[in-house]
C-alpha cells in the first residue's frame, strides 16, 4: 500500500474517530466555559470528559453503554474518597495499596474492565492532592461526572445517527491487514525471497488479523440487530466479514513449497508473473478496505479477469511444451496454485460488489455458523478475582508491580517536593503494563515522546505570540494523541506533551517554565521507577508462558486436523464446528506467536532456547496452513473409496501430535519409536501415479489429458501431499521440542 492510502486508511479509522470525538467532547465545553469566565472551576468538567471517554474501547452498543456507566459510577466514588481522605498521609498510603492492587488486578475480566480500572488510578492520582478540587471535594467530583455524562449523551447521539459506522471502520480495516497479508506472501514469487524475513512479517500480520476478528466477532455476533435485522446494509456487513475469514483461510492455506518452486520454474516467468498477480489482488483488498471505512462503493483497479486468464495462459503454455512424466508433480502444484489464485479472485470480486450495498448482494445470504458459538464470552463472577490472588497469577503480579511503583512514585513525589509531582504517578500508572517488553517500549516511548513534546511547544511558544494559532494547535496535537494512543504510544506521547504544555500556556502563562520542567523531571522519575519495578518486582518473563502457549497451540491443531481429516473417511463433516475449530487454531498459533515476539523484546539472559522456539512457531504456522488447505478439499470433495487408505494416515498423524503434547507435560512415552516411524503409504495413489505417468509418457500430454482419472489424481496427489506434509511437521515439532525439553529441566 502507498503513503496516499495509508493517509486515507488512517483519516477514514475509528482511531481518528475516536481522536476527534474525545478532542471535540473536551474543547467544546472547555469553550464555553471560558466564554463566561469560569473555566478554572470547571477545569473537572472537560478532564471527566476525557478519561471517561477512555474507558471507550471499540465493541457492542451495550457493552461501550454499561462500561461508560460503570467507569462515571466508580471515578465519582474513588474521586471522593481521595478528595476526603487526602490530607492523611498515612491513609494516602493504605489508598495506594487498595486501589492500586484492585484496580490493576480487575484486569482478569478484560481490556474493558482493565481500561475502568486505569482510569480509576489516573482519578485518583489527580485527586491525591488539592490541585484540583480544593477544598471542595463533592462539587469537584460531581462535575466530573458531569463532564463523563457529557462524553455518554455525546457517544448515544453518535451511536443513533451513525450505528454502523465503527462497524464498517473496523472491517475496512480488517480488509486492509488482509490485503498486506496477501502482498507479503506475494513476495515469495519473486527471485531470491528471504524466507526467514518473510516468515516473520506474516506472523506479525496473523498477530494483527487476530486482534481484528475477535474485536469484529464481539460487535457482530454480539449486537443482534446485525445478525437478525433485515435491513441490506447489516446483511451485507456480516456477509463481508464471513467473506473476510474465508478469504484469511485461504490465503493462510495456500502454503506451498516455495524452495521446491523456485528450483522447478526459477528459469520461467510463471512465478513471478504468478507474484504480480498476487500484489493485484493484495491492492485490491485494500482498495475494498478503504471503501468499508469510507462508506462508498469500490471499484477494481485491474482487470481482474484479463490477469488471471494471463496467468492461466502462460501456465497452460508452460504445461504444454515443458511438461514430462519426470515434472508432472511440480506442474500439479502449480495447479493449485493457479486454483487458490482463481477462488481469491472470485471473491475479490464478489466483495467489490458488495460494497454497493445492493439488495442482490444480500440474495444468497445464509449464515452458516452459530453465532453463539463465535461470541467472545467474558466471565464476570468474583471467584475469577478470588482465583487470581495468588503469586502464581500473572494479573496479581502485576498488580503487585504498579501497587509498589506508585508507593514509590508518591514517596518520589514528596521527596523531590516538584511542582506537578502527581505526574509520576500518571507515568509510572500508563506505564507498567503485564508484559516486560510492552512495559519497556511504553517506556522509552514516553520519555522520548515526552523530550520531543516539550522542545516542541517552547518553539512554538517561542514563535508563535497569537493566541488563535496556537489554540489551534491544541487541539491538533490533541486529536493526535488520542487518535495515536493504540497505535503509536511515541507520537501519542509526544502530542500529549505538547497539548498540555499548550494548555497550562492559556490557563497559567506565567507558569509554563515550571511546567516544562516538571514535565521532564516527572516523566524521567516515573519511567525510572517503572523500569526497575518492571524488570526486579515479580516479573513474568515470556518463557515461563510460552510451553502453555505451545500446548494450545497442539491441542487446538489436532482438534482442527481431526473434524477435517475425518470427511476423508467417509464422515459428515459439520460446518459450524469445522469454522469454529478452524476460529480455535487461528488464535492458539497468533496467541504463540505474539508470545515469542514479546520474547525478543526481554533481556538476553531471559530469552532461552530462542532458535527451537523460533522453529516451533514456524513449524505451527505451517502446520495450521496444510490443515487449512486440506480443509479446502474436505468441504469440496468426496473421495470416499479411499478411506481405508487414509485413516492409517490419520492414526498415525493422530499418534505424533499426541507424542509431542506428551513431550511438553513432560512424560517421556515412546516418542522416539514415533519419529522413526514412517506414515503408511497409498498404494491405490501410487498405482494412478503410475499408471498416469505412463500414460503421458505413451499418448502425449494432449491425449493423456482426456483420461478421466486426471483431474481425480490431481486432487488425491495433492490431499495426499497435505497429509504427508502435516506427518512431516508433526515429527519436526516432535524432535524441537526433544532439544527443549533438557533446557527446561535443568
């Protein structure tokens, strides 16, 4: 994608939107306070507005609706209590314990609850001392209430005239990562690809695609109206992105050999031909991405159709006059190549229709799953929070961190006795997160931002003397920060700076020095603070997780392996379980993937075992990958008489994924007598192999070609070709995880 669309993907996103609306919520108010002189009293108003607004994470009506309720409710209740009890310093202490370790541990329930349990901490923060409300307590946290009822009267007039819109931002945006998924594995057609850098980016990317579906599942299959209301629009919004995860599937299943490719048609222009091709439809998608966000119809850059069929024509060229008895396997591949590229296209097409909106594109609509069955389920009984009180949890250790960085911070802050000493307690609160690698990024990020944010605002400070410009500049920089917050801490960090230093500029001009200043001491103090709590305070490091994360990962695989593999033994296979099953092993590999990356990201003695780790991952997505493309035949043929000849394959494949769960909760089995086993081999397979071989070899490949059993040996050769593959896959992550296993013992 060029810089142009990622300017119109990102003006066009609901992180902007959200930007503009927190901006507008805040400054509108702020305003009119001014206009009548009062703003200093109200300064609670505007900030209300702007931390409950934050607790509005993307997901269903219902679900922004009670979180806004609940976060209004509890910031009143903590702003009290503080307000009241802060001239105690002895009690401020025993507040910092309670708060910080159950607001920080209410994490348990998810990113929802954990943003009100954030919020609630920054609420505190501000209230720890008299900066803010005075004496006045009760009229200072009845007006910020006011400004968070102000933010939810603004979230329900939007969600009225605009109820598809963060649907529609957050598909378009799913169509988007799809498109750059495509576009990477189109690099592996051209010369020379670097497969280990590849590799990388597409699990980056599988990482991403994740966090987008299950943010989309939540809001489609949550909000009823969008799986039973009528209307067109609705219809054709869960019909993309039905569309959508079987147009992942089939780009995570096109999988191939790409060593073995090269070496075959290297010589050729057929692959890269085939790679132009793919980076069309990888543009395409995001052409299809952009119009969801945007709300107008999509049209094709290319003619889909005229490419396709020159790929098509050159490989049946190709075929014609290269083709032998010796090759006939590497041109079958190269079908299905050309097969996935022809089903990618079609449906290319298909979603570029569908952004018409038109009644037709809704004629063959059906949704062919549960919906319940693919609804994120969020538990909310206490005995979750009970369960986590304990050293063994991962949220209860990182409650224990921030609890013990803000008592340091609040001991900081009356040591060095700064003039906005509660800004350690912000940083070092927005700072430490569960991860050591997020937690260190958000660090260096911050200060970075934080240095960048006030050399910034002296120059503009400096240049600028008129007031409407730099008002101006405000409220860019704020939209900025908070269109920025989850995508780019560094950018949101500095632009937070900045507006705030521009801020305090209107409400306390002779001020602004002290403000500078106390920004950077701060910020520094709390960073500090946050690194070493991060890195000495009950850390978890990744790969104490990551042999959870790698059975998961094994278990979710069998399960989806077992319902496809079973259709090729004469079984129904159910579609609702399949996709489901298919939704399981997508997650597991993403949730391992994303574990590993935050390993590089953690200190050198902390990363062990990092090249059989690597390779379990890569071996995991290439496992998912040859079950994805296996399914593919399963929901299209039927190859019955061959049943017998494939479940000796099944069983064994079974036997391996068993062996290496039982490596990883450590029982020794017979593992070894596995390895060394070969997986049954087809003989009615071989026979056809033979005898079609022998018939090019005799007849020609234009008379071999009316033989009716062309086409079926096509298709056995290559499911053939995927069991073999994931028995292959099965015995490496079996021998990888043989090299762990004494590192983990010792």
């Amino acid at each position: 994608m060029n810089y142009l669309d990622e300017f119109k993907k990102f003006i066009s996103s609901h992180y902007l939107s959200t930007g503009v609306r927190l901006t507008l919520g805040t400054i509108i108010p702020s305003v009119i306070f001014h206009h009548y002189g009062i703003l200093s009293e109200m300064i609670a108003f505007p900030l209300g507005t702007l931390l409950i607004g934050g607790t509005d994470n993307p997901g269903p009506y219902h679900r922004r609706r009670n979180a806004l309720l609940v976060a209004i409710a509890t910031c009143f209740v903590v702003a009290c209590v503080t307000g009241y009890l802060r001239h105690f310093p002895l009690i401020i202490f025993l507040e910092i314990i309670v708060f910080g370790m159950f607001f920080s541990l209410v994490g348990v329930y998810g990113n929802r609850v954990n943003s009100i349990g954030l919020i609630s901490l920054l609420v505190f923060v501000f209230n720890i001392d008299d900066h803010l409300s005075g004496d006045m307590v009760l009229r200072t946290a009845a007006i910020f209430s006011a400004g968070g009822i102000w933010y939810f009267i603004l979230f329900m007039v939007l969600q009225k005239l605009l109820p598809y819109k963060l649907i529609q931002q957050l598909l378009g945006e799913n169509f988007v990562e799809l498109g750059k998924l495509l576009s990477i594995k189109a690099d592996y057609y051209f010369a020379n690809p670097n497969y280990d850098e590849l590799f990388n980016r597409m699990i980056h990317q599988q990482v991403i695609l994740r966090e987008n579906h299950e943010n989309l599942r939540e809001i489609l299959f949550k909000t009823r109206e969008i799986v039973t209301e009528s209307t067109t629009k609705s219809r054709i919004l869960m019909l993309m992105f039905l569309d959508s995860i079987d147009l992942f599937e089939r780009i995570l299943n096109s999988q191939q050999n790409y060593a073995n490719l090269h070496r075959a048609f290297d010589h050729t222009k057929v692959l890269r031909l085939f790679g132009t091709y793919i980076t069309w439809l990888a543009a395409e998608i995001q052409q299809i991405g952009l119009a969801v966000q945007s709300g107008y119809a999509s049209h094709p850059r290319h003619d889909l159709d005229e490419a396709f069929n020159k790929c098509q024509r050159a490989f049946e060229r190709m075929r014609e006059h290269k083709m032998n008895h010796d090759n006939m396997e590497d041109f079958i591949m190269l079908r299905q190549i050309l097969n996935s590229l022809q089903d990618v296209t079609e449906r290319v097409k298909k979603l570029h229709r569908a952004t018409k909106y038109e009644a037709d594109a809704t004629s063959d609509y059906k949704l062919t799953v549960e919906a319940e069955d693919f609804t994120p389920k969020q538990d909310y009984h206490p005995r979750i929070l009970l369960d986590n009180l304990s050293l063994k949890s991962s949220h209860f250790r990182h409650a224990v961190r921030v609890t013990l960085g803000l008592l340091a911070g609040y001991i900081a802050s009356l040591f060095f006795a700064v003039g906005h000493g509660y800004w350690i307690l912000l940083t070092i609160a927005v700072i430490l997160k569960p991860a050591f690698s997020i937690t260190k990024q958000r660090n260096l990020h911050r200060i970075g931002g934080t240095m960048l944010g006030v050399v910034v605002g002296f120059l503009f400070l400096y240049l600028i003397e008129e007031k409407t410009p730099l008002f101006i500049l405000m409220m860019v920089s704020m939209i900025l920060a908070y269109s920025f917050l989850k995508i780019n801490y560094f950018v949101a960090s500095t632009s937070i700076t900045l507006y705030v230093i521009l801020s305090f500029h209107f409400l306390s001009p002779q001020h602004v020095t002290d403000v500078l200043q106390d920004r950077v001491i701060d910020t520094v103090i709390g960073s500090v603070i946050a690194y070493i709590i991060s890195s000495y305070v009950l850390p978890v490091w990744e790969h104490s997780q990551i042999k959870q994360y790698m059975k998961e990962a094994l278990n979710a695989n069998r399960k989806y392996f077992d319902i496809v593999a079973a259709k090729f033994t004469g079984k129904q296979l159910d579609i609702n379980e399949l996709k489901l099953l298919r939704k399981n092993a997508i997650i597991a590999m993403a949730n391992l993937s994303d574990n590993f990356q935050k390993m590089l990201s953690e200190p050198k003695k902390q990363q062990m075992n990092m090249e059989e780790y690597h390779q379990f991952v890569a071996t995991s997505h290439m496992l998912t990958s040859y079950i994805a493309s296996l399914s593919t035949y399963a929901q299209t043929l039927e190859y019955s008489e061959f049943s017998v000849e494939f479940e000796l394959m099944i069983r064994q494949i079974d036997r391996q994924l068993q062996a290496a769960t039982d490596i990883i909760d450590g029982k020794t089995g017979n593992s070894l007598e596995i390895v060394r086993e070969s997986l049954p081999q087809n003989q009615r397979l071989v026979e056809l192999l033979t005898k079609r071989k022998k018939e090019i070899k005799e007849l020609g490949i234009e008379r071999a070609d009316q033989s009716p059993a062309r086409k079926m040996l096509s298709d056995l050769k290559t499911i053939n070709g995927l069991f073999e593959l994931i028995s292959t896959i099965s015995i490496d992550e079996i021998k990888i995880l043989q090299k762990i296993k004494p590192a983990k013992a010792a």
